[in-house]
C-alpha cells in the first residue's frame, strides 16, 4: 500500500467546505476542529463569531459544544482579493481594514471569542483585534482551528521564512501580547488530527512539527512563482 500525505491545510482553509476529500466532509472537519477548540481552550464569554470565511465554520462548532451562542461580528466586503497576495506588509494591512467590517450592534459591550483559521505573522490578527475593540468590544478572546505555524511549506504553500513565522520565534503568551488579545489557544495537533473523520490517507503535519513526508533537499522543494502565499 502506498504511504500518502494530504496536506492536513485542505481540511482547515484551503479546501472549500462542499469538498469531501478521501472520504471525509470538509465542513465536518472544521465543526469538530471549533468543538475540539472550545474542549481544549474553554473560555467565558457572550458571544462567538468568525473571521470570514474559513474560521466561521469552526466558531459554529465552538459554540455548539461551548453553548455560548454565534453570531455574525465580523463581515467581508467581496470586491477585495485575498489579503494573503497582497505583495508587502504595507498593502496587506491596508486591505484588511478595507476587507473586514465588524457589526458594532453585535459587538459593543460583548466579551467576544474570537475563531481564525490560523496566525502565519500575527499582523493580521492584531488589526482584527483592534477592530473589534474600537467597535466596542470588552474583550477579546483569540482561538485558531490549527495549531501553531512553526515551519514552512516545501510543497507548493508559500508561507514566510521561519523567522517570519511568529509562532517560531516566539511563545504563546507573547503571540498573545503582540496581537492584544485578551487569551489566546491553538488547536493542538492531536486534536487537528482528529477532525477529518474517516479520512483513509496519512496527513502532512510539516509546518506545524517539522515532520515532512519526504526528506527535504534542494532538488525537490517546490519554489515557483505558482505557490500559493499564507498571510
Ligand atoms: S508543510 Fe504544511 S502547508 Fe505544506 S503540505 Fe504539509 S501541512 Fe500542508
């Protein structure tokens, strides 16, 4: 039997929800990663909401297993490309103010429990955060339906070099300063793992614990002008 690795990244972002990839639902997989969240990271507060549109699934599962209920804080203006492609940081930030718009009505005086996909340099997430507070919110709770981006891509995802990747260089607890949040949790690996029920291959974990599937050497990494970049 041939030893395959999907990247365990369809499940959490990439892929669209409607996917069934090898046997098991995309959707199912990021409720159970938002119940899994709320089991490993519980926290008390008024409401859930997503940061569209792949954390809004698992802020669904987060509040279907915390009972805190979902609601819609966080909107996305559709006329604006992905903030991931944007070339420079500079552009990047622009365009998530002008990507993002928070329903103050939702959000004003809430203690907000806040679900993303995941934290590639942190910079994104530290503007949502504002956001959230200037439109009113009190607190502001981070969770990630994946756990830490400690390593890059070989295989065609362009995510920054390793000392750009905040969660390489530095722990939780300063990741949890840095973007303001008032906590913050990450999905661990076993608990990811767990999310794509019945899936029949092997997962690829490599940016997460640096355990690739096949050994790393300059004839086989994958850079090419067609990766696709992580925020
Ligand atoms: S290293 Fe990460 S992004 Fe690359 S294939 Fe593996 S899981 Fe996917």
């Amino acid at each position: 039997m041939v030893d395959t690795k999907l990247c365990v990244f369809e499940y959490v972002y990439f892929a669209r929800p409607d996917s069934i990839i090898d046997g098991s639902s995309v959707y199912n997989a990021r409720i159970e990663a938002g119940r899994r969240l709320a089991i490993e990271h519980p926290v008390e507060a008024d409401l859930v909401i997503g940061v569209p549109d792949s954390g809004v699934i698992p802020a669904i599962g987060y509040s279907m297993e915390s009972g805190i209920p979902y609601g819609n804080g966080l909107f996305k203006n559709t006329y604006v490309g992905r903030t991931f492609i944007q070339p420079n940081q500079k552009q990047r930030d622009s365009s998530v103010r002008v990507k993002f718009n928070p329903l103050r009505s939702e959000i004003e005086g809430k203690r907000i429990i806040m679900i993303d996909d995941s934290i590639v340099r942190g910079t994104t997430t530290r503007r949502i955060v504002r956001m959230l507070k200037s439109a009113g919110a009190k607190e502001v709770h981070v969770r990630i339906s994946s756990p830490p981006v400690k390593y890059p891509c070989h295989f065609g995802i362009d995510t920054p070099s390793r000392n750009q990747l905040v969660a390489s260089t530095s722990p939780t607890e300063d990741i949890r300063r840095m973007i303001e949040a008032d906590s913050l949790g990450y999905l661990s690996i076993e608990g990811l793992l767990k999310t794509p029920v019945g899936v029949r291959c092997g997962l690829c974990t490599g940016c997460f614990d640096g355990r690739y599937p096949i050994e790393i050497t300059n004839n086989n990494i994958q850079e090419t002008e067609n990766n696709i970049e992580m925020t």
